[in-house]
C-alpha cells in the first residue's frame, strides 16, 4: 500500500475580481486557480511550473492558508487544514514553511537579520536567551552565513544573502514541508546554483519535502522527483520529471520545455512549437487522463 | 548615543536645528531665573517704546521694546515659549499615538475598523479645523488642558491617514506575509513588524503637525481661544500687536519671529531625524 501523503491537495479554488466596481460596472472574476489537486509525499520534491500570472503563488499561499481558498481541500499529514481557525492552525504553522518570490521584499527593513530567523523561535516559545542566540548562530552557519551578521539590518546584503536569510528562518522550526515560491527567480545566475545546492544539501539534512514553484523547466529537472505543470489556473499535466522531459503530452508541456535555455551557444535551440494560450485554455469539463502510471495530462485537442 | 551625535555633527541643516531648538527650550526652561521683568505687568508710562540694543545691559530697560500696555516684549516672549512649546509638543505626541495607532488598526485590519475610521476622518475633515477647534473649546471652556486636546483631535487624523496609506502597502510585503506562515499573532504583526516601518512617515507627519500646532495654537489665542491672559502667549501676541503694526513695528515682528525660528528649527532637526532613522541613509554616510 502506497502511505498517505504528507500533503494532499483536492480540488483547490480561488477567484480573485468579482461583483461590482465603485461605478456599478462588473468587474471580471479571475480564476485564478482552478480545480487544483496534487500530492506531496514526505521527503519529496515536486515543481510546479507554468508562465507568470498561472496561479502559482496562489497554490502556494493557499496551500499554507495564508490566503485560504474559496473551497477545495488542504490535508497535511493527514488534517484538514482549511477549516480550522488561527489558534488550531499554529502548530502547523510549526512544521509547513514558504520561501518567498522576492528576497527583497521578503525581510523586514527594520529588524536585524538575527532576530529575524530567531522571531519563529520566540513566537513558538521553542528558546530563549542565549540558547537562542546560539540556535540563531546554528542556523546562520547552516545556510552559509556568518553569525557575527546577526546583528545587521536587511539592506547590508546582497539578494543571495538575502535568500539564505530567509531560508534560515523558514528552517528553524524544523518543519517538515516548504513551499519555495521561485526561491531563485529573482537572484543572480552565478548565485542560482548555490542556493539550489543549498536546498538540496537541507533536504538530505532534515528530510524536506519542498513545493519548488518555478517559471520554467530548467531547473525544476535538478531538483524535483516530480513535475506539475500550471496554465491558466489548472494543472494540465502531472508527471515523474523523466516523463515530463521524455515524454510530454500536453502541448504547453512541450512548449516549457522547447523554451529552456541550450547550455551551448553554437547550438541553435529548436523553434519553439506555436503555442496560442488563447486556443488552448482547458475547457471547463476536462478531466485528467492516466497515460503511464502516475503520469496524468488533461483531456485536450490534439 | 555617540553614533547619533557625530552623524548630527556632521549634518549642517540638522546641526542648526538642533542647536536652535535647544537654545529656545535652554532659554524657556531657565526664565524663572533670567531675571526678567514680570510678563504681566504693564507699565503704562512706557507703552510701546520702541527695542535697544543698549537695553539687554541695563536693568529695566526694554531691549525688544514695549506692547500696548507696556509690558516687556522679550519677558513675554521666553515666557510665552514655555507655554506654546508645551502645548504644541504634548498636542502632537498626543496625537501622534493615537493617530499612529488607529491608522494601524484601520490598515491592517480593513473591514468594518477601517470604514469607521475613515469615516470618522472624512466627516472630521469635512468641518474646518478651526471651525471644529472653536466649538470644542466654546464647549469646554478655554483652559491649557482643553487646548491642549482641541490641537491633538486637529492632528490626529493627519498621522491616521497617511500611516493607513502606509500599511496598506506593507501588508502585502512578504515578510508580512511571511509573519502570517510562522504563525505570529495580528499584535506581534502590527507592533513588531507594520510599527518600526511607519515610524519615519509619523516622525515626518510629526515635524509638520508640530509646525502646524503651533501656528494653530497662536491662531487660537489670537481669537481669544488660547491660554487666557494675562498668561503671555505668542498668538495673542501677534493679535494684540497687529493693531500698530505700522506704528510699532517691534510688537508684532519678535513674536512672529519667535514662532517662524521655531517652527524652522523643528523642520531641520526633523529632515535629519528622518534621515538618521532610515537604516539606508545612515550607513551610506
Ligand atoms: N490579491 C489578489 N487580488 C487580485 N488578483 C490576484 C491577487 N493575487 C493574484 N491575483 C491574480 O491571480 C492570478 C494568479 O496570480 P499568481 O500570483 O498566483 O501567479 P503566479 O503564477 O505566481 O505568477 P508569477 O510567476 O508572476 O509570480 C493573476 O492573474 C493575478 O493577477
Ligand atoms: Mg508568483
């Protein structure tokens, strides 16, 4: 028998738009996300991949109920999150964890970094004094940084820097599953490959399951056991990432992957296969097909 | 603390304005022992007579001259900033926590809070200030205390709205955002995290409203809503005064004065407090 998911998604929604501008005129409703269902296991990592503006953030803020969604189902170990209330929620807060898109934003401007990473100790009462500085200088050494930056403010580093910041924060209540919301996106290249060895490195470490959201498949291929690709609000395909690379169906599966960059600049990337998202937004009824097993793509026009 | 002091050593503008600003409180605080002659005692055989320089060294003489009734300019002057500064500073601390911490509550929590806020801002914003400040102060009665709250309830609801305006765009920051995911309470949030980044726009706000207060307390006092005489205050100053302003200059000009050195001292020192409480600015220098 297959054990039970760390974390199971079923049939998430959330529309963003709605009723009526100040001057009565409609205003669109946006799906943006759309019957979202998936499944993380512990330990694992699976990346969810799909243009700006498909919905991903969405799924990864809904999913730890910091913007909960209009319906659908969030079980994490095996609780039904999204009907409890702030105080049921807490502990779990303790063990699911996001990184955020933009480092910048992501750290208080007025808080010294060291009492940053140190504030989800504090909030969960988990140490204090000097336990905690040394908890603090732990973490610090964990994801790469000398502890005496403690007592730095936030603009002192550079976007990487800023990364590992927050990624010690995000570990320090040991969770068990993260949600990376393209943690690399907005860093330097040169810097993109360290902290990608720097999740992995935590992941044997501590036995991580990551949600890794990324705007395309270049990465996703190093890092994620399993691939969940996003257009529009819906999951169109969902695959071991060998069968994502190997053997795509979806048509916008393919084009993800005829738009990653070639490593060799003699060689000339492949014209990327004409997709229009207009003509190929999931029609309302489609359902998810099994091609190969734990390979599903949605119903769509060949 | 020496940090502090050496950055302001070597801001000039902030420099000026925090020498000026101390020499006008040194001076208010020390007039009981300036042996002045008495604020409120005229003397009607020398009614407006005119400033000497000789004066500030020979006892009785008048060195910034006379008013109406011939009492000592520059004895009512120092005397007077000890009631305008204590007014105008404890008005805008007043309705600086108060306006900071509604404009927080009504940012961050939205809803049914903040319409009710803002609606109580709107409407207040509706009634002139003056307007609102004179029937306040009909109904209670002109006393330190009472203006004292009628500045405060004028200056409030300039710290509530634009703090608001700043929290709204801080909460979707993701570190916001990231307090929420490890799970810290809405207090925690508001107090740890929305607080020290709305700190500067209030100290901003607060030099205005301080700037402000003044004039508005002097306005006060100039319609006969202020401190009550014979208590020396410099809008009733600049009110009796503005009656001979083409005969005796010196009656209407040194309180005007007084009220534009400290209203600009408090702008500089406040132009480099913000500057010195930006983390980014400070260790650029
Ligand atoms: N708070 C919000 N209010 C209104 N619309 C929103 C809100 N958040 C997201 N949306 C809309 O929902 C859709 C999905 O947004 P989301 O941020 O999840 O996309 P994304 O896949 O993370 O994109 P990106 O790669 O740019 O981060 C977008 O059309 C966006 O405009
Ligand atoms: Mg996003």
């Amino acid at each position: 028998m297959i054990p039970a998911p760390l974390l199971d998604v079923q049939n998430l929604m959330r529309s963003f738009g709605g009723g009526k501008s100040l001057l009565g005129r409609p205003r669109p409703v946006i799906n943006a996300i759309n019957d979202v269902s998936f499944q993380v296991a512990a330990g694992e990592t699976l990346g969810l991949v799909g243009e700006s503006g498909s919905g991903k953030s969405t799924v990864g803020r809904a999913v730890l109920q910091l913007d909960p969604a209009d319906s659908g189902s969030v079980r994490f170990a095996g609780t039904e999150l999204t009907i409890l209330g702030p105080q049921q929620m807490k502990p779990f807060r303790r063990r699911m964890q996001m990184i955020f898109q933009d480092p910048y934003s992501a750290l208080n401007p007025r808080m010294k970094v060291g009492r940053f990473v140190a504030e989800p100790l504090v909030v969960h009462g988990v140490a204090g004094g000097s336990a905690l500085t040394d908890r603090v200088a732990d973490l610090f050494r964990l994801v790469g940084l000398d502890p005496s930056f403690m007592t730095r403010y936030p603009h002192e580093f550079s976007g990487g820097q800023r990364q590992r910041i927050n990624i010690a924060r995000a570990i320090a209540l040991e969770p068990a599953f993260i949600v990376a919301d393209e943690p690399i996106t907005a860093l330097d290249v040169s810097i993109q490959a360290q902290i990608i060895n720097l999740f992995q490195d935590l992941q044997d470490q501590m036995g991580l399951a990551y949600l890794f959201i990324a705007h395309d498949l270049s990465m996703v291929r190093y890092l994620c056991q399993r691939v969940a690709v996003m257009l529009r609000g819906r999951i169109v395909e969902i695959a071991p990432t060998e069968n994502i690379f190997s053997d795509p169906q979806h048509p916008y599966t393919r084009s993800l992957l005829a738009a990653i960059p070639v490593p060799d600049p003699d060689r000339k990337r492949p014209d990327r296969p004409p997709f229009a998202v207009s003509e190929n937004i999931p029609p309302r009824e489609a359902g998810m097909i099994e091609v190969s097993p734990g390979h599903f793509v949605l119903e769509h026009k060949k | 603390m020496k940090h502090f002091l050496t950055d302001l050593y070597r801001s000039k503008a902030g420099l000026v304005g925090a020498v000026l600003i101390m020499v006008i409180v040194l001076v208010s605080l020390l007039a009981p022992v300036l042996d002045l002659p008495d604020p409120t005692r005229g003397d009607l055989r020398a009614r407006l007579v005119g400033p000497t320089w000789t004066g500030l060294f020979t006892p009785g003489a008048h060195p910034l001259g006379t008013d109406e009734v011939g009492r000592d300019i520059l004895s009512r002057l120092i005397n007077g900033s000890r009631i305008t500064l204590l007014v105008a500073t404890t008005a805008v601390v007043l309705g600086g926590i108060v306006g900071t911490i509604l404009g927080i509550l009504a940012g961050y929590k939205g809803g049914l809070v903040d319409r009710i806020l803002m609606r109580l801002v709107d409407i207040q914003l509706a009634v002139p200030l003056m307007l609102l400040a004179l029937l306040v102060v009909a109904a209670l009665g002109p006393s330190l205390r009472n203006v004292v709250l009628v500045l405060a309830l004028t200056s409030w609801i300039r710290y509530a709205r634009i703090i608001r305006a700043q929290v709204l765009s801080l909460r979707e920051r993701e570190f916001v955002q990231s307090a929420h995911a490890i799970g810290a309470s809405t207090l925690r949030i508001m107090f740890l995290h929305i607080l020290p980044n709305v700190l500067t726009p209030a100290l901003v706000v607060g030099t205005l409203e301080l700037a402000r207060v003044i004039i508005m307390d002097s306005a006060l006092s100039f319609l006969g809503l202020g401190v009550q005489p014979p208590t020396p205050s410099w809008g009733r100053m600049l009110a009796d005064g503005r009656v001979y302003i083409s005969s005796a200059w010196w009656a209407v000009t040194f309180p005007g004065l007084a009220i534009v050195l400290t209203v600009l001292s408090v702008n500089l020192f406040g132009d480099w407090l913000r500057d010195y409480f930006d983390p980014k600015t400070r260790s650029a220098k």
